[in-house]
C-alpha cells in the first residue's frame, strides 16, 4: 500500500487549479505526507500518524471524540475549496452558465471511479439524508405495499418511510438487530423474518450511527433477492471508512454522505442506483431537463455551491494516499484500544460488538450504569474536557465515542479513566 506526499515544492494541482504551496504551510512548515510507514505494523506508526495529524487544525479547547456528526476538511482541501469558491466568485454568472455543468460531470466521473461503479447510476446530492428521501418519497409505492427497517435506523430514514405509511398506505415493520449478534445469519434473519409477498423493500444500515456495528448487508440483499426484494442502503458511516466497493453490497440503492469520513466540504453526498431502477423513481424535485431514464433527473436543486462539488478530487486524493484499509484499520485500532480497557469494569456497558473484527468500526458508544447519557457526556466535557455525544434513543442509550485520524493514543485512554472515574461513585 504505497502513499506518496502529494505536495511538491511548488505548488499543487487540483481540479484544474494550481494551489500555491503557502496555502499549506503553518507554524510547523510545509504539509507532506511521507512514503509508506516503515513499521510492519503501520497502524501503530506514530510517528506517520504525527505527520497525517499535521493536516487537521484542531480546537485546543477539548479532545474532540465526536467525530461521528461530520469529519473536519484537512488543511489543503480547505485551501482547494477557498480556491474555487474565488474562482466562482469572480467569474459569477459565466461560471455557472459555461462552466458549471463540466465541474459537475467531473465530480461524478472522479467519485465513480473513487467507489467503482458507472458515473450514469451516480447523481451528486447534499447528503445521504437527501438521497434516500429521493428514493423513498419517489418510490411507486401502491396501499398495501410492505417495507422492513431497521430499529437502530437514522431518524430522517424512519420519518420518511413514516410519511410514507401515512400518505400512501404502505405497512413499514421493524427489525430488532441484535445489539451484540451470535452471527450474521441473526441479523439476516431479523429483517427476512419480516417479509411476505407483500414485501417490496428492505431498508438497511450499513454501519450503525448510533453504536458502530457493521451489518452484513451483501447477505440481506442476497436472501431479499431470492424472494425479489428490493434493497436500499444507509451508507453514510461506511464510505471512507470501511474498506468495500458499491457492487460488493449487492443493493439496488445506495445513499451516502461526502462530508463525514471522505472529509469533503459539508452538504456533499450521493445516491447510487441501479439503472434498471431510474425510470420508476420520481426525483424529490421537479426536472424537465432529463429524460426519465437519466440519473442526473435526481440532481436537480436549484443554485448550488458547485465548489464543494470540485473539492472532493482533493479530498479523495488525500484519501487515497493514505489507503482505506490502512484507515479503517487504524480507526479501529483507536476504538478498540479504549474499549478493553472498560469492557469488564463494574458499571461499565459498551453497547458496541467492539471485539468482533467484521462487525465493528471506529464508532462504539459506552454507558455508565448510574448515569444518564446527557449526564454523562456533560460529565466528560466539564470534567474531562473530552466532547462526545449523548445517545438517548429507544434500544441505545450511552454516549457515543467517534475518534479520527487526527485522535491520539492518549487521548482515547484517558477517556477509558475517566470512565472508571466515573463508574466508581
């Protein structure tokens, strides 16, 4: 897995923008990514992470551990985007009327080839909130009609199949997925256990927000398939961070979000679908510009900052000169390293498969027996200075513990302290 420094001596190309190397230089000098970490174990390379720390301005304030809601722009995708945005920002109108619609196509050409799958089942949304409330508010549902959704789902996907229920007359189930699953086949099993003939969508969480656990969604769409179920997929945790490609899942639909482990400017996602599927889907808003069959119908929002658009090149390249593996390993490692220091303390719940390799992330969420999750994530800020977030929902109730690859060793021990801390009184 080689990862070459990206900045030259002079200056850095992005998108057709030339960026001057003194947009990138702090107090510490010139931002470089070194060459593969020396280390058979490159997780554990300090001194490469150091260097990959470099590239974040961190607040000094509090150890940031809520990582989860967005993930901060590194320093030169900043710069790529003040870039463009003063490259629209002068050319104005003859940008968005003669340029615009080529940055476009770039994104989603550098984006599919980034996830592997062909630029006319791709169309550029804000979020992953966005693209699945496209698919579910467009989907021909008829009265009668049957979905089955997660109970640990997002609640913007669990309020539009609502909407859905009340305004086409469709019937929505609910899995249980087991907090701490025996196997896959549990999971599977959770949703197909729900089906009928009446069935005609599934929708699953690719990575949990509120825990961290991995579903193993390539096997529920597998079994939903056989009995001609379509499936949709909530991957707004997984993409940059687990290392799989779109195809691998075996959906007919996925929606994810740019801005959280891509690192691209906020208010950047997509949604996936499968050609066969497009002309049945209704975009979420009215377009007399495409054909039915067109992807890019869905893209349709009116006047749009086109720079976040053209600052994910930077972002996917900073990206990949790291490595997904490398990343999802190291994150993990982060998760874990915290984790089995208060698995067994007395007091202690981690409601996260945090042991099990296939089935977790850099996500977990901890509660404290005497404690209720706004108590103890203020408890943490105003004792600890260490910012995480409460989880107070109906089957997960804790606080949430997102480190990210600008998170130190130390910083995630001492949140295992300050549990124990916490745990004793």
């Amino acid at each position: 897995m080689k990862r070459r420094g990206f900045l030259g001596k002079g200056a850095l190309a992005l998108g057709g923008i030339v960026l001057p190397q003194k947009l990138f230089s702090n107090h510490h000098g010139p931002f470089v990514l070194p060459t593969s970490p020396t280390d058979e174990d490159a997780v554990k390379d300090e001194a490469y992470w150091s260097s990959i720390r470099l590239l974040y301005e961190q607040p000094k304030d509090y150890i940031n551990l809520e990582n989860g809601y967005f993930s901060p722009m590194a320093l030169p995708v900043i710069a790529a985007h003040q870039q463009f945005e003063n490259h629209i920002n002068k050319r104005t109108s003859w940008f968005m009327r003669k340029n615009q619609e080529d940055a476009i196509v770039e994104a989603r050409k550098v984006l599919a080839q980034f996830l592997k799958c062909k630029t006319d089942e791709l169309a550029l949304t804000r979020n992953t909130t966005e693209s699945l409330n496209t698919l579910i508010a467009g989907f021909p549902w008829k009265a009668g009609d049957e979905v089955v959704i997660g109970n640990q789902d997002y609640g913007s996907m669990v309020a539009a199949f609502q909407q859905a229920e009340k305004r086409h007359g469709i019937v929505v189930r609910v899995a249980n997925v087991p907090i701490h699953p025996r196997s896959d086949e549990e999971i599977v099993d959770a949703y197909m256990g729900l089906t009928n003939s009446k069935t005609r969508l599934l929708h699953v969480t690719h990575l949990i927000n509120l825990t961290g656990q991995l579903l193993p969604v390539a096997a529920i769409s597998n079994a939903a398939h056989e009995k001609g179920i379509l499936v949709a997929v909530d991957a707004a945790h997984s993409v940059a961070q687990i290392n799989f490609t779109i195809e691998e899942l075996g959906a007919d639909f996925v929606g994810a979000s740019l801005h959280k482990w891509m690192g691209n400017a906020l208010g950047t996602g997509f949604l996936w679908m499968k050609n066969q599927h497009i002309p049945s889907i209704w975009p979420l808003m009215a377009d007399s510009d495409h054909e039915a069959t067109d992807i890019r119908k869905f893209e349709h929002q009116g006047t749009r900052p086109i720079q976040s658009l053209q600052t994910l090149k930077a972002a996917i390249q900073i990206h990949e000169s790291i490595g997904t593996e490398l990343k999802q390993n190291r994150l993990k490692y982060l998760m874990q390293l915290w984790c089995k220091e208060v698995a067994e303390f007395p007091g202690i719940t981690v409601l996260t498969p945090w042991n099990n390799a296939n089935r977790n992330s850099a996500i977990a969420t901890v509660s404290v027996t005497t404690y209720r999750p706004v108590d103890l994530a203020n408890k943490l800020l105003k004792d600890y200075n260490i910012f995480t977030v409460a989880i107070d929902h109906p089957v997960i109730k804790g606080v949430r513990v997102t480190p990210h690859l600008f998170t130190k060793p130390e910083d995630v021990l001492l949140l295992a302290k300050a549990l124990q801390e916490i745990a004793k009184y």
